[in-house]
C-alpha cells in the first residue's frame, strides 16, 4: 500500500519535471498498523519506515501520541536553560528583565508546535513541572545574590 503511494508520488512529480531522490526519501506509518518490514522497495530503490520522524522541528512519531514531542521540547528547554545560565540567570539583570528573557527565549523553545499536541493529564504536569524549574531557577539566583548583597549568605543564616 505504502509503495503504491510512493510509486504515485514519484508519477505526479515526474509530470512537472521533479525527480524523487529516494536516499533521502523516508516513510512513516501513522497509527496501529505497523509495517513487517523495515524497508519498502519502490522503483527498485529501498525506502526505509521509520517511527518517528522530524519535520519542521516537531516530532512526528509512528503512534500519534504527543509524549514523544513533548520530552524532546523539555529536553530543549532546559538545555537552552542551561546554556544560558552564566550569561543571563546569573548576571546582575533584574528579575523582570530576567522574566521578559524567558517569555520570549525559553518560553517558544517549549511551546512551539503545541498547538498540535493533544494533551493527556500527565503531560500537561510534565509542562507545568519544566515550566516551574525553570522559574525556580531564575529565582532562586536571583534570591542567591540579593542575600549576598545584603549582607548575609544562605550560610550563615542556617543554624
């Protein structure tokens, strides 16, 4: 079934002049139905089947559930998070400057393509939970130095 597709495929876009190059052609079966086989053989070339699949930087994966694409956007997250640690949530900013940065650099890496996800209840905490490290994050630093800067250290507070 899979094949004829692909054989449809490559017969539409030879009509307009466009070739397929099936080196860099992949295939993914959307669903329950998984193919036997690893590879689909379409013009005597060899199409690989693949479980997920990223396209547009979403995460496309073989059983349509929406997990797969949300732990790769955490993943994103919170190495964008911590890339930035010396440069932004350690600096001397003030905490809503550091807020804005986060809104508008963090916040997209999460989100994008969230208008897509169907949402089950344990991925919705899984957002909320990366969403509340990463403000814990930013405050807790900022919390850090305004003790310093006060006169007292997290330290020497503790008895």
């Amino acid at each position: 079934m899979c094949a004829l597709c692909e054989e449809a495929f490559a017969e539409e876009a030879a009509a307009i002049g466009l070739e397929v190059n099936w080196d860099k052609t992949k295939v993914q079966v959307l669903g329950t139905h998984q193919p036997d086989t690893e590879t689909l053989d379409v013009y005597g070339q060899q199409v690989a089947v693949v479980d997920e699949f990223v396209y547009l930087d979403a995460l496309t994966h073989s059983s349509v559930l929406s997990c797969y694409d949300i732990h790769r956007r955490s993943s994103l997250t919170r190495s964008a998070m911590q890339k930035s640690d010396n440069c932004i949530w350690k600096s001397r900013l003030s905490l809503g400057t550091k807020l804005k940065l986060y809104k508008i650099c963090i916040l997209p890496i999460m989100l994008y393509g969230s208008e897509c996800w169907a949402l089950s209840k344990t991925d919705a905490r899984k957002i909320d939970a990366l969403d509340q490290w990463c403000l814990r994050r930013i405050r807790w630093w900022y919390q850090r130095i305004s003790r310093i800067y006060a006169g007292t250290t997290v330290f020497s507070t503790a008895k």
